[in-house]
C-alpha cells in the first residue's frame, strides 16, 4: 500500500483532495494533515514514513522546504513530492444568441 501525505492548511482542498484520493484509490493510505511546524511535519516523515507528499502552492509549507526535512531523514530517500495547484483563474465564454420570444426573435 502506497502512503500519501496531503501537507495543507486544514481547509476543504485538503479535505478534497484526501477523500478523492480515498475514494478513487484503494491502494492508497491517505492522512492529511495541517501544517503547524517543520518539527511536526519531520515527526510524520519519521513516523508515517509516506511514499509521496502532496503540497498545495502557496500553501504554508514550501517544496524546497519539503526536500530539506527529506534530506534530513538519512534512511527516507525515494518520496515523490507533488505540488497541487488551488488556484484556478477560469476563462469565462459568452455567446450571443437571439432569443425567441413568441415569434419575435430578442437580442440579449
């Protein structure tokens, strides 16, 4: 069973993304859990010991921060890092169309 560790803010994309991965994914066991500091986040690396750590960007905890505490487990050397995108910048698309109304065709 491969261990996935959601590192977030405590908020429903954690929350989200741990029951898609749930849900979707039987091989899996998932803990999310709520960046408070780099010594709880090395305490799970030490303990929980995940296969791959998913990060959201710009979340409280930095990849680069991530490969250090890695780093700093001599015996945890293959951990897939993930960085998940919450910010979604969606193109709205607008068609003009008329309308029928009756038999009289309304422009919106």
């Amino acid at each position: 069973m491969q261990r996935v560790m959601i590192v977030g803010a405590g908020d429903l994309f954690d929350e989200g993304l741990r029951r898609l991965l749930s849900q979707e994914h039987t091989g899996l066991d998932v803990l999310n859990v709520a960046y408070e500091s780099d010594a709880g986040i090395l305490r799970l690396l030490l303990e929980w010991r995940p296969d791959t750590i998913v990060l959201f960007e710009g979340g409280p905890l930095t990849v680069s921060r991530v490969f250090e505490l890695i780093n700093s487990v001599s015996d945890l050397m293959f951990v897939r890092v993930i960085t998940a995108l919450t910010r979604i910048n969606p193109a709205e698309f607008y068609e003009e169309q008329p309308v029928l109304a009756g038999n009289q065709a309304i422009d919106r």
